[in-house]
C-alpha cells in the first residue's frame, strides 16, 4: 500500500516549510541538495526534519498539510515537540468578534 508523508522542516533562519510526499527520504534529499532554486527552502539550509505523519490516502495528506501551513511557526513547532496543550493554547480564537471571547471575565 502507498504511503504519503506530511512534513515539516525547520530551515537555518527558523522558519518552516510544510510539505507533502509519496517518498520522504528523497524528497527531504531534494531539499538538503538545493535541486531548485526557486524552492523556499533553497536559500534556507541546512534543514532540519521537525515532524512527519503518514497516512494511507492522498487526500487526508494534502488535507492536513494544507490545514497546518496556515499555522503559525509556534503552532507547527508545539505539533513537532508533541506539545498537544500548548497547541491547544494557539488554537483558541481571541479575535474580539469571536463568540467565545468575552473581556468582561
């Protein structure tokens, strides 16, 4: 059965990159070697692999990998260190408009 990896790397200037592969090996080769230019991690080396999960379908992949690149670094870096109530923490919504937030208490 084939497998897909979502991936985070944290790059030499402590920024993330979120990815998606079918072959997690190659495709973090690919990034440490600097194949493309253009690629964010490019000018960003050496990196660091933070996280990775595997999963069955290609589609709960790119799901997930599009869901954690709007996170915040602090966010990714709290899901890499397992850090699940601190994630929790930077989930909550503290927008003024947000019906769970209340000054008041």
């Amino acid at each position: 059965m084939k497998s897909y990896h979502v991936y985070i790397l944290k790059c030499s200037d402590n920024f993330t990159y979120t990815g998606v592969t079918n072959n997690i090996a190659r495709r973090l080769d690919e990034h440490q070697q600097g194949l493309n230019k253009n690629c964010f991690t490019y000018k960003r080396r050496p990196l660091k692999l933070i996280f990775q999960q595997e999963f069955n379908n290609i589609e709960q992949a790119i799901y997930f990998e599009k869901k954690i690149k709007n996170w915040s670094a602090k966010k990714k870096f709290a899901l890499a260190n397992g850090d699940f109530n601190m994630l929790q923490i930077l989930s909550e919504c503290r927008n003024a408009t947000h019906s769970n937030y209340s000054p008041n208490e």
